[in-house]
C-alpha cells in the first residue's frame, strides 16, 4: 500500500508503522481517523439496532458473565496516548452500548478507504478496528474465547456478508476519493498484483468491465473474490510433481521442521500444534514431526485457493473458531509485558495463534508422488474474514493449480503441512516486500 512507504523517523511517536497484510492502516493515526469518522457518522444518524445487534445487546445484558467482561474491556484500556482519543483521557470508545452502535453501522457498508489528509488506509477490518484496544486487555481476552460471544459474532458476521453479497454494497466501487477504484485505490491493488515486476493495469490483470457501473461486480464481494485472467498466474511446472505450487498469492509468515502433535501455541513463540491445528482431528497424529509453511494474504490481493499438488481429495472440513481472540502476550493483561501496552498489530501480529484458534478450513490430499503422500491445505480466517469456502469434495482428483476454495470478504493466512519423513525444500524466507505469486513453485520435494 502507498503509505507504506513512509519511515518510522518520519512519524510521531504514537504513530505505527506495521500492520501484517495491510489489513488495518501502517499508520495507526490513520486507523484514528477513521474510527473517529465511523464514531461521528453514527452519533449524527442513529438508527434502530438491527436484530442481530439487538440480540447481542440481550445476550450482554442478560448474562451476567459476559455483561461483567464487556463492561470491564472498556474500563481496561489505558487513558494514555494512543489509547486516548484526546488530551483528557476520553477513550474513542466508551463502552459496550457505544461499541454496538458502531457495528449497527458497519453492518450496511463494505470496507472503504480513509482518504483524510495524507494519511491514506484501507481499513479492510472494520469491525476489527472499532475492538482493536479492549481485545488486548484481560477481560477481552477471555470475552473473545467464550463460545456464547462467538456465537452471536458469527450471526452478526453472516449478517454482514449478506450485506456484502448484494447490489447495494457495491457504493464503494467507484472513483470517489475513497473508492476502490479512486487513482490510490486502483494504483495499490494492481501495485500489489504486479508484484514490482510489471505495470499491468488492474483491468489487464482481473475480469472486469471497467466500461460497465462497478466494473461489472455483482456485488462487493464478488469484488473481492475476483478472478486473475488466463496466463496471469501460470502452474509451475505442471507436468514435476516434485514442484509444489503456491496455494495462495502471500508473503511468508514462516516455516519449521519437526513440529509437535501438541505445544503452547498461546505464548509469544507461538510454536505449531498440530493436534489442536487440525481441530483434534484422527489424522494429525500423521503430521507430528513434519513441515508447515506459513503465508498471510494481503488485504488487496487475490483470495482464492489453489491446489498445491496434484492428487486426491480425502478430506474436508471447516472449524467453526474464535473471531476476535488475540494471544494474551499482546496485550496488558500479559505477566510478561513489561511496557503494559496493547500491540497495535492485534490478532495480525498472532499469526500462529490464529492457526489453532480461528475458523479455518482443512483439505487433505493424497498426492499422486508418493514422496508427498497425504498433506494437509489450512485456510485460517481473522477476525470478520471468517467464511472459509471449501469448493472441492472428498475423493475428487484435482489437478495442481486447481481451484479448492477461496476467503469471503478477504483473506488471512494459509499454511501447508507434510508428514514426517516427507524432504520439502526450498520455501521462501519470510519477510519479503513482494508477495509469492499464486500457482508459481514455493517448495520442492527431493
């Protein structure tokens, strides 16, 4: 995005600068601006609650547990820059009641850009954006772990993905100054596309009419889930079955060997348990000992699966997860945490926490190479990102570069996962200013 660009040595000492995958603004003053807008926007049109908020409101206030930690999240966050919206002390974001408001709100409109001043973001989370501070205290800690909040998130979120399947969340899809297709909205998404390589023009890149209203999207999510146009993305080397194709266009978060059936994914290290992984599943006890690689999804960048291999479907499934639980050494409830601060990075920054925590989707297959033998696909959602759409069935034989599923409403992370004994080779390092183009070669097998 445009406004990575910047340099530290250039911004206050409040504001921040790294936002995994772009999901929120790099610059957190951005993220303020826009929260104070949305705060605005709702205080100044006020509406009946919809009744998925309404039921939220009820289920807060009729249950003293989760009434005790929605009333102390807020209480919990620091008066101190950044956490203030002003040099008082007031919060941006006073309680339970406030907070619901805003949701009310987000629930008819789809993400957009804050195009105020020179602090331009897209805000891809915004319903992540209005939790980021009482997520990192200890009462949202353990608010966004109990399965009666996630229940009613998840009906608030499918509620919003009707909104963002329909005609009319396509208002944003336009040239306005805070459009997606505004001179910075369509210059970053195909910056991001071309991966520094090309200067292909969005409409070259993805099917599209940009003669028609909206480019022709339905909707925008059908936006969102837009598909590359043929030889953009090619499989590589289609016909070496020791190749092993990227699964998604991503960045490296990490790899490692020899990983546990079971460790303590919540501390800082964030180390892979596969048991809790695969949602405790018969099958991961076969992966103990073995590889995963790690990726996370742009906030701009295509969002569709792809088969790693090429082999057999043997199983699918979806684990319903948390939504907005970020690990506990992110935030100042943590022993540890000797600045007492809340990191602004939020659940991006646990990207292996969310592996074992978030909705995700599991594809195994049976590769047709007898190296690779069974492997495991994990799409992982965040935060609202949480419709993982497994569009393969058990016992199809998929070709690699093949379509297997896709993230509604954007994307999060991926990982890939081989048995013990299985020599993969060759991933990328992470930390790489480029994603990794789909379909292109990210491993080998030897």
């Amino acid at each position: 995005m445009s406004n990575q660009s910047a340099k530290d040595g250039d911004l206050p000492k409040d504001a921040h600068m790294h936002r995994v995958g772009g999901w929120l603004p790099s610059d957190h003053r951005a993220h303020k601006d826009w929260l104070s807008g949305k705060i605005e926007q709702a205080e100044n049109d006020p509406r009946p609650l919809h009744p998925v908020i309404q039921e939220f409101q009820d289920l807060i206030e009729s249950n003293t547990r989760i009434f005790m930690l929605f009333s102390s999240m807020f209480q919990e966050i620091p008066s101190k820059k950044p956490y203030a919206n002003d040099p008082t002390g007031h919060k941006q974001i006073h309680d339970y009641p406030h907070m619901l408001q805003l949701f009310n709100h987000l629930l008819t409109e789809a993400p957009s850009w804050n195009d105020k001043s020179h602090r331009v973001g897209m805000v891809g989370l915004p319903i992540n954006a209005v939790l980021d501070w009482p997520m990192g205290t200890p009462s949202g800690w353990a608010a966004f772990l109990d399965p009666d909040v996630n229940k009613i998130i998840k009906k608030m979120l499918n509620a919003w993905g009707e909104f963002l399947s329909s005609p009319d969340s396509r208002a944003g899809l336009d040239n306005s100054s805070s459009g997606w297709f505004s001179e910075t909205g369509v210059s970053d998404l195909a910056s991001v596309a071309n991966l520094g390589k090309s200067s292909h023009k969005f409409e070259d890149l993805f099917h599209c009419d940009p003669s028609q209203p909206y480019h022709g999207f339905k909707s925008w999510d059908d936006f969102f889930t837009r598909h590359f146009k043929e030889g953009i993305r090619p499989v590589a080397s289609p016909d070496n079955d020791d190749v092993i194709a990227n699964a998604c266009e991503s960045t490296t978060y990490n790899y490692t060997y020899d990983v546990k059936f079971r460790d303590q994914f919540w501390v800082k290290g964030q180390p892979y348990s596969v048991f809790d992984m695969l949602g405790q599943d018969e099958l991961a006890e076969q992966f103990t000992g073995g590889t995963i690689y790690q990726a996370f999804l742009s906030a701009l960048s295509y969002h569709r699966w792809h088969a790693p291999v090429r082999g057999t479907v043997k199983k699918t499934y979806v684990i319903d997860g948390t939504y907005y639980s970020e690990p506990l050494f992110e935030g100042i409830g943590d022993p540890n945490n000797e600045t007492r601060e809340i990191d602004m990075g939020g659940e991006t920054t646990g990207q292996g926490y969310i592996t074992h925590t978030a909705t995700r989707a599991v594809i195994f297959i049976e590769a047709d190479n007898p190296k690779i033998g069974l492997m495991a696909f994990m799409g992982v959602g965040m935060s609202e990102v949480s419709t993982c759409d497994i569009t393969v069935k058990e016992g199809q034989h998929i070709d690699k570069g093949d379509e297997i599923g896709m993230f509604h409403f954007g994307g999060s992370t991926h990982c890939l996962m081989f048995r013990k004994g299985v020599n993969v080779k060759g991933f990328p390092e992470p930390g790489g200013v480029y994603n990794v183009p789909v379909r292109s070669q990210v491993a080998n097998v030897e």
